[in-house]
C-alpha cells in the first residue's frame, strides 16, 4: 500500500501542500485530500526517514522501552541510553529482577526519573502475571503504569502493527500543519476523526514513523506548530525547579547508597532549605524511589514488589 502514496516527483511539494489546504478547509475528511495528504507524508519519508534501534527491531520489550524513554525526552538524547539500556537489560524477566539502583545507573540523563521506576513495574507485571509475554490487548495494555490510552495504542501499533488510533507531539504537529493551519487552540478531539481517516491500516507501524519524521521536520523548518494546539503547554524552568532536586537527591545516593537527613542538606548545599528538602524526600518516598527509616535515606532495592 506505501508504493501507492509515493510522491509524485513532477509536482512541487508547496503546490501540493496548498492544494492539500484548499482541499481539507472545504472537507477534512475528503478522500482526495486525505490521499494527497498520505502522498505528501510517505514522499518525504521515502528519502528522508529516520533510523533507531527500536525501529530496527520493533519487538515489544523493545518497544515499551522505547515508548516510556521517549515520554518528554527527545530522541537525540534517548537514542544512546536506549541502546546501553537494552544490552544491560534485554528482555522484560531480566528487567524485573535487576535492582532499581542499577536501572537508575543507567537511565542518569533521561530525567523524569519515576518512569524508570514505571518501566520495572510493567516488567514485573509482564514477567509475573503473563510469563513474560507484553499483551497485545489495549485494554490489558492500558492497565500497566505509566501506560496511558495514548502510549497503549502507540505500544499496540509499534510492536503489533495494529491498526490503532492515537496523537502524540509530532503527530499532532503534521495534521495541524496540513488540516487546521489558521485556527487556534486546536484540540485533539477535533483531529482524531481525521488521524483515524489517514491512517493506512495495512502498515500502521510504517505509517505512524512516517508522521512522527515529518512532525520532526517541521518543528525544524517552520517552527513549533503544536503552539496552535489546545493542550500546549510550555514547558516549566528546569534550572532550580524541585525535578531537578528529586534528580540530585537520586544521584547522591548513588553517590553514597545511605545518607542522613543533615547530610543530604550538606551534600546538596541546601542547609537553608530543609523544609523544601524534606517534602521532596517525603513525596519522592510516597513514590516509591527511595525508603526513609529513622533519618536514614537510601534509594528501594525492589520497589513495586
């Protein structure tokens, strides 16, 4: 079915793409637009397509490693962790029974730290309750932490190929471009009809990389589209803000393994803020990343289990 969408090279993409425009501002749904619109797309990922290990070798361990990485982290920096992190952990039963210390180790860079506490929890579930087989179902799917309705059907087209419905940051990039360019505060709700009419059913895994390499493209070449988007929100400051505190806090104790209360303020250089201090550990404990008892903090040896 992709050969059929190829981009006709006696046209001119940007002649294209205002027809495309002229097409969906009458009728989104519109089988012509939505044929020049697969043109447009698989044209450009024919000669311009991007190259991952996980893409590479789509199985579903591989898959869901990907997919929680790549949560709010971008692929330059996830390309690198996810290769190391595969070599050290390769199936979802050798995951599930490795210290939470050593994932830590290796998943330093990523931030976001609670998704790799996350990750071992879908390995344990995956290794104890379906003998280390990932469902297919989207409903089971959706049951594992740090699995969301989107992140179950982007796992379910990934690693399956199933033909499943979802919108993600690039993907949203591209339909707002093409579909929604004059409008504003564009919600998911209104491009969801038109993802689910575009989708090529017959290689949804092929499809979804075509989109994501070209939402890439255009975040490059003609800025962040997603600014038109409804659930845009701009990122919070990293630089002083309690994350990176909770990431501090993590690197100290693998650092150190144990450390007191006064200590940790010392180690940190945050003696002036022992209140701030102690309702991260609090909240960073409830989460399950680290275990305080009588003042002493270290980080879970198995949490989740």
């Amino acid at each position: 079915m992709q050969q059929s969408f190829i981009q006709d090279s006696h046209t001119h993409p940007d002649s294209k793409i205002k027809l495309l425009r002229s097409l969906a501002q009458k009728d989104p749904l519109n089988n012509e637009a939505i044929e020049l619109f697969r043109s447009i797309v698989y044209g450009y990922y024919a000669t311009n397509k991007r190259h991952f290990d996980w893409r590479q070798n789509p199985q579903p361990y591989n898959v869901v490693v990907s997919e929680v990485m790549l949560q709010q982290t971008q692929t330059d920096r996830v390309a690198p962790k996810f290769k190391a992190f595969i070599e050290r952990f390769p199936t979802f039963q050798a995951l599930a029974r490795s210290p939470f210390h050593d994932i830590l180790m290796l998943w330093k860079g990523l931030g976001y730290n609670r998704r790799a506490l996350g990750l071992l929890a879908i390995a344990q579930q995956v290794t104890d309750r379906f003998d280390g087989q990932l469902p297919s179902d989207i409903a089971t799917l959706e049951t594992f932490p740090n699995i969301g309705s989107a992140t179950a059907r982007s796992i379910a087209a990934f690693a399956f190929n199933t033909p499943t419905v979802f919108i993600e940051t690039n993907i949203r990039t591209v339909f707002i471009y093409f579909f929604t360019p004059n409008n504003k505060a564009v919600t998911d709700k209104e491009l969801m009809p038109i993802i689910e009419k575009a989708l090529d059913k017959d290689n949804p895994r092929e499809w979804y990389y075509a989109l994501m390499d070209y939402g890439v493209m255009l975040k490059k070449s003609v800025g962040n589209v997603s600014k038109l988007s409804a659930h845009y929100k701009k990122q919070s400051t990293f630089q002083g803000s309690d994350r990176q505190l909770r990431g501090r806090i993590l690197q100290v104790l693998l650092d150190h393994k144990t450390v007191n209360s006064g200590a940790m303020l010392e180690l940190l250089d945050k003696k002036d803020q022992s209140e701030r201090i102690g309702r991260i550990i609090e909240k960073m404990e409830q989460d399950a990343l680290i275990v305080v008892k009588k003042g002493i903090i270290q980080l879970a040896t198995h949490p989740n289990r």
